[in-house]
C-alpha cells in the first residue's frame, strides 16, 4: 500500500491471471485519508492494451474510490510471461465540493506550480487459479488409491496382461463348457434313439412269442437272433 499524503492505493502491483483470448481485469482501491477533495488521474504506457475505468476522478474527504483496470484480449503469451507496462496514477489537492467535470489536464502539470504526487504501477502476470483434481476411487480413509497409469507405468501394464489373461481363459473355459454340452447332448440322443429301438424289438419279441404260442412250435431262429441283439443292445446301453 502506497503511504503518500493524499492517496492510499491497494495493491500497488496490477495482477492479471493471464489467459489468451480473454478480457482481464484487475481493481484498484484508492482511500483519502485527508479532508481535502483529491482528484487523480491515471496513465498507461500501453493505452492501447488496457481500458480504465474511471481513469479520472475525485475521491472525498475520508472515503475511497475503486478504480478497474481491464486488460485487452491477447493472442500470444509474453516471453517468460513478464510484463513490461507501467501505470502511473496522479493525485492532487483539488477545491472542496469539486466533482470529475471539473477536472483537468492543467491540474496535475507540475511545471505550473501544482503540488502532484505520484505513484507507479507495475503490471504482473500470474497463472490462472487450477480447478481441484478429481478425487480418485478408493481413496477414502481406509482403502488404498487406484493405480493410475500416471502413478506407475508398470502397475497399469501389469493389470491389464492380468486381465488379458483372465479374459483368454473365461473363453476357453465357454468353449470346454460348450463341447461339453454338445457330447452329452450327443450321448442323450443315441441313448434314446437305443431305448426306442430295444422297445421296437421287445414289441417284435412279443408278437414272435404270440405267434409262435399259436402255432404250437418252438421257439424259432428269428427268435433267438433278436434275443441276441437285444443283449447287445442292453449291455450298449449299460456301458453308456
């Protein structure tokens, strides 16, 4: 803060958080510490950069006056991000009841014998407040953070070789399940496709029998072969 006679200005470093592209701005306050009207003017070595508003004023006795400093849009960055503009912000004592539209240039020239003080700005250019980094998963109290790829390279390569791996045997697992299926699915249909035909022969044993009852004779060839291939089938069956 600036200790002059008539005027206390805060800050006495104009900030900018500089981004391309974008209006800034930055405030000044001026206090009057006095009970005399003061009037001030302020000046630029860069007009064409910066617009300030109000750049001429009065500020009454025991009071104080805001003044805004906008910075233009820029498209490029300065080298090293130092600025080199300046402001110099006039005061001088002015008549009582005095009012901004009664200023002028005459009042801060020296050279007439007019009592000016002076201040000097310096223009400062900082980094634009970071948003907060998202909070990661797991990092409650208690539980460890995830391993990002940012925290460790290898970490990351690790899980996703580990999950390659998990993922190749869920699909040879699906495949082993899927020929299983079929083979019993296979196996069910000869065995039922077995039963039925057991079931034709008994039906074909059992009019041979009837047959044979009613024609007196003993029991034929025909019979004994499809006998013989019920046992057969029976003990297919059996070992299935």
């Amino acid at each position: 803060m600036s200790t002059a006679d008539l005027l206390s200005i805060e800050p006495l470093e104009l900030k900018f958080p500089f981004e391309l592209r974008k209006q800034i701005s930055c405030a000044l306050q001026l206090s009057n510490k006095t009970d005399n009207y003061v009037a001030f003017k302020v000046k630029t070595t860069n007009p064409k950069k910066y617009c300030v508003r109000p750049n001429t004023g009065v500020v009454l006795p025991r009071s104080t006056c805001d003044v805004v400093v906008t910075m233009q849009a820029q498209k490029e960055a300065p080298p090293d991000m130092q600025c080199r503009d300046k402001f110099l912000l006039q005061s001088v004592k002015v008549n009582d009841g005095a009012s901004a539209k009664d200023i002028t240039a005459e009042m801060f020239n020296k050279e007439a014998g007019h009592v000016v003080e002076e201040c000097k700005l310096k223009v400062v250019y900082v980094s634009p407040p970071q948003p907060p980094s998202p909070v990661r998963e797991g990092s409650e109290e208690g539980s460890p953070p995830r391993v990002s790829a940012s925290d460790n390279g290898h970490a990351n390569a690790a899980e996703f070789a580990a999950a390659a791996k998990q993922f190749s045997e869920g699909l040879e697992a699906q495949d082993k399940s899927f020929e299983a299926r079929a083979l019993i699915t296979k196996l069910t249909a000869e065995k039922n496709s077995a039963i039925q035909q057991n079931n034709k022969l008994r039906q074909e044993l059992e009019l041979l029998k009837r047959q044979s009852s009613k024609s007196g004779g003993g029991v034929s060839f025909m019979v004994v072969i499809l006998i013989g291939l019920i046992g057969i089938i029976m003990g297919y069956i059996m070992k299935k």
